[in-house]
C-alpha cells in the first residue's frame, strides 16, 4: 500500500528559532571542520531574518590557519543556513589556541 504524497499547506504563523540551538548548530558545524578541535564556542545573535555568528574555536597544529578558518566560515554558513533558514550575516573567528595530539592526550587522563 502507498500513501499520497502530501504537499506543504502554508498556514498562518511564524517559526522562531532560539539563539542557544544557532549556537549548539554552529558548535557542531565547526567540528566537523577538518582541524578544528573539540573546545568550540559559539554566541548567536538572531534577527527576524537572518543570524550573526562570533565563534572561538582550536585548531590542530600545524594546520594552516587561514585555511582551516575560511573552510569553517564557509561551513557555518551552509550548515547553519540549512539547519535553520536563517542566512548567516557574518561570522567572526577567533583561533583559541593551536593544539597538539598529546596534548589531547594529556587532557583525557
């Protein structure tokens, strides 16, 4: 048996998004950035239409910076668009600090 497809019904109303979940989107988004890692912080600013971002993020050593920032602000932009529909105004990066695999290391013990 198949069901009938049912399309969108436009129905009156307004859809909010919280500033805490752009934030814990946009943490998420970051990490799944090739050298960025997991201490990632994230405060959101929302408009009626659109989002702004101010992200604090590590990255691994010896990652080139400049470029694993840029592939972040691309990446927040999209995922964060996506997830929410909200376009992303802009988005300012801080580099916490550069890490090292032992130093993760270090911190789990």
């Amino acid at each position: 048996m198949t069901v009938a497809a049912v399309g969108a019904v436009e129905l009156p109303g307004r859809t909010t998004v919280a500033p805490r979940a752009v934030r814990r989107i946009a943490a998420r988004a970051a990490r799944e950035v090739a050298g960025v890692g997991d201490d990632v912080r994230v405060a959101a600013e929302v408009f009626a239409d659109r989002t702004a971002l101010e992200v604090r993020l590590p990255i691994a050593y010896p990652c080139p910076v400049g470029k694993v920032t840029e592939a972040c602000r691309g990446h927040l932009a999209r995922r964060t668009h996506e997830l929410t529909g909200l376009p992303v105004s802009t988005i300012d990066i801080e580099v916490a600090e550069l890490t090292t695999e032992t130093e993760a290391v270090r911190r789990l013990r």
